[in-house]
C-alpha cells in the first residue's frame, strides 16, 4: 500500500504562498474598485459653437468734411432742373404729408437713425428755407444737416410714365382693354383679424362655396374673366405696352383726335408677382445682362406664339382710373421727374429727403452720366423691398431710356437738419449751430415758407 509522504515543513509552506496569493488578489481587487470608484467620468465633448449673432449694421452719419465733399458734386442740370427752386413743388408736397402725421409718432428706427414725424416736419421745413441758396452755396446741405447712409451700394432701378395710343370707344384698332377696378373685386384689411397681417390686404372675391382669389392674368387677359361686366376705360393697340403699363402703375393715353389723358393705378387683383424679365430669364430666352425693357418687349412681339405663356406667368393684374392730371405716388402726390423715388417704407419713410448719387444711361442724343442730387422719397411699389429704390423718370422717349436701363448701385443718405436731431428726446448727432436766418438770395426772391405746405390739385382724389 502506498501512501503519499508530506513533510510539515512543505505544508506550511503551500499553506503561506496560498494565503500571500489570496492576499495580493483581494489588493490588486480592491485597488482596482478604488480606482474605478474614483475615476472622474470622461469630459463631454464641447458644444458645438453657437452661429454669429447677425446684427443689422449701425450707420454713423458723414463728417462734415465727408458731407462737404459729396455736396459740392451735387448739381440740379443733373436732375433735369435749371436751379434747385424747381424741387420745391414736390418738397411742399413732402411737406404737407409729413405735417399729418402724429408728431410724436416714430418715423424711421433704424441702427444709427431714430426720427419721429417732428424731426421730420422741422427737416423739410429747414430744406425748404435753404432751397434759394442752394445753386450758389450747396455747402449748405452739409452745415444744415446731417447725413445718414443707407446701405452700402443701393440699387438703383427706374421706372416712367408710358405713353400709349388709345381710344376710349371700341375700335377694332384698338383690340387690347385697360379695365378699370371690377365691382365683384372685394378687399379686407387682415390686420382686423390678427396683428401678424398689420398693414396686408386680401383680394378676394365671393362664390357660391365662398371665397376664392381673385382672377389672375390669364383668366382676365385670355379667358375672358371680365368681358361684359362694363369695367373697360379704353383701348389700347399692343399687349405688351399694356403689361408694361400695369408694371409701372400710370401712364398718358394718346387719343385719335390728339387729345390727352392720364391714367392712374387704382387697385390691384392681389395675385403673385412675377415680372416678365425675370420669367423671360428663367426660361432661357434673355440673359440677365439682356433683359432691359426695351429687349423684352421686342422679343415678346417678334415671337406672339409666346405671349400668352409668358405673361400669363405673371398673375398679379393692375386695374387703372382715368384722370386729367398725374401721375401720383403712394403718398397722393405729383411725382417729380429725376426728383422722386419709390421706397421700402420699412426702411425709408414717405415724406423723406435723400441726397442720391448714382450713375445714369446715356442715350446717344447726350445726357449726365450721372445724377448727383436731392430726391423725395413719395412713392412705393410692389418690387421695392429692401436695400433698393425705383428713380421715377419722368415721360417721354428719354424717360422710357434710362428707366428701362437703369439697373446701378447708388450712394443714398436721408438728410436730417440739425435743428431737427435737437428736437429728439434722445441723445442723436451732436448738433452743429443752425443759422436762424438764412439771409435773402443775391437774386432777391424769397424761397418757400416754412409750414405752407398744400396738397397739389386733386391730390389723395
């Protein structure tokens, strides 16, 4: 029988190695859960980065030296006027619009330009003083106010007042109508119902399910929409200076017996705008450097086949009055040729004074290459919005030229007389000292009156 031998002295030890292995496991354990217990969790990655903040940018006025500068390159032959006198018509006119307004209430708010209607009044008032000493001493616009930019490089477009021949019987010579605003044409002020729509309207017009948009282009121009409902003013020979005629909102009817008669925006049916350069471009039939006005009409009449398709684009429709005088801009105003201007009201309120520099066609019979001078903001448009400005031309062939080229950046700055920012019940420009009198001009006539601003003619009719 065999039996294993064991000395006490090798159990002892198998019995220590044992006891010191079971020892370092329980160390090397319990270091491992201190460890683990106290290991700092892993940072989170960083946030991504927040987008810049976009501000809208502050627009300090001009110094005096900036403002001396750009007002002796200012000149009235580049506007079509013989002496800055002759802007004082259309100034009153500013004037008398402004004066309405509740004095208190803010005109423009803006980064850098904060006016109420008061500052307002007291500018026009002050540039209607200056205006007889302005040809021999235009420093004077940089003395008197101050000049506050607009955005860098504004658009400059142009529109004018159209003539067309027409007749205001049927004839088929005239085969094309200008309807006047339809009685089933209803509108509603969307402000009443929540104060997101402040300031929109619908166009409307009422079915038997209810109401529906009103008829766009095509349905009036080519379907026939309203024929029979006795809203015809007169006739016209051609379709596309009838579009044109909506795009710029008056224009001058030359009848058969030589007679004249204008023609004003009354109302509008309220559908998308889409203007018919703009389609001609998308489609691939004019470049954008093409799509003058003067390119688009020819295209238009050289291809009929296309007419329909490409005005019917455009579902916005202009519907006219007819009147003895004109045109007038948004603000019930007569417009001044080379003197006025459509703006975006958010920006730019009506009644405003702008110094403009800007440059301009030049037909081959010769013109200023540039404008260089004051204008009035009067008018608005469906198309104006933001950093752009539409110049009103005037009539005739040179008017229709260089609106229907005109397309240039331009230098603008609202003019605020200094007398005026001393009115404001917050700190504006450090104002400089206003002469009290401006004296008489060497030709001895007397300029406008401060606060006899009146309403031209039928004005707001």
């Amino acid at each position: 029988m065999n039996h294993t031998f064991e000395s006490p002295m090798f159990g002892e030890r198998a019995l220590r190695r044992a006891l010191v292995s079971r020892w370092l496991c329980a160390v090397l354990l319990l270091a491992l859960a201190l460890a683990l217990g106290c290991a700092k969790p892993a940072p989170p990655p960083p946030p991504p980065p927040r987008p810049p903040v976009v501000e809208r940018p502050r627009y300090e006025p001009l110094t005096m030296a900036q403002a001396l500068e750009r007002a002796r390159q200012m000149h009235p032959s580049s506007q079509g006027m013989n002496t800055w006198r002759d802007l004082e018509p259309g100034l009153k006119s500013s004037l008398a619009y402004v004066s309405r307004k509740p004095a208190g209430g803010l005109a423009v708010d803006r980064p850098g330009l904060k006016l109420t209607w008061e500052a307002m009044r007291l500018t026009l008032e002050d540039l209607l003083a200056a205006l007889p000493f302005l040809d021999e001493d235009p420093a004077l616009l940089a003395q008197v106010f101050a000049w506050h930019p607009l955005e860098q490089d504004t658009l400059v477009t142009g529109y004018y007042e159209p003539f067309l021949e027409a007749s205001l019987t049927p004839d088929p010579a005239y085969p094309y109508a200008i309807y006047g605003a339809p009685k089933d044409l209803l509108t509603t002020d969307l402000g009443q119902f929540h104060p997101r729509w402040k300031g929109q309207k619908l166009h409307y017009r009422m079915v038997k399910d209810g109401i529906k948009p009103y008829h766009a282009r095509s349905d009036i121009d080519f379907g026939g929409a309203l024929e029979g409902k006795g809203t015809v003013l007169a006739w016209v020979k051609d379709r596309v200076e009838l579009y044109f005629l909506q795009i710029q909102g008056s224009g001058r009817l030359i009848l058969p017996d030589g007679s004249i008669k204008h023609v004003l925006y009354a109302e509008k049916n309220g559908r998308e705008l889409a203007m018919l350069g703009r389609t001609m471009i998308n489609r691939g039939h004019l470049t954008r450097d093409e799509a003058s006005a003067p390119r688009i009409k020819s295209f238009v009449q050289q291809n009929p086949h296309l007419a329909q398709e490409l005005l019917s684009a455009d579902k916005s429709y202009v519907f006219f009055r007819l009147a003895d005088h004109g045109p007038y801009g948004s603000m019930g105003k007569l417009l001044t040729p080379l003197g006025s201007i459509a703006v975006d009201t958010t920006l730019v309120p009506l009644g405003a004074a702008l110094a403009m520099s800007v440059p301009l066609p030049t037909p081959k019979s010769g013109g200023p290459s540039r404008l260089s001078g004051l204008m009035l903001a009067q008018d608005t448009g469906g198309a104006i919005k933001g950093n752009h400005v539409d110049l009103f031309c005037g009539s005739g062939q040179y008017a229709e030229f260089v609106s229907g080229r005109m397309k240039n950046p331009g230098q603008l700055h609202v003019l605020v007389s200094r007398r005026a920012l001393e009115s404001l019940p917050a700190p504006g420009l450090a104002p400089a000292e206003l002469p009290a009198v401006f004296g008489e001009p060497a030709n001895g006539q007397t300029g406008g009156q401060p606060g006899n601003g009146q309403p031209n003619g039928d004005a707001g009719q």
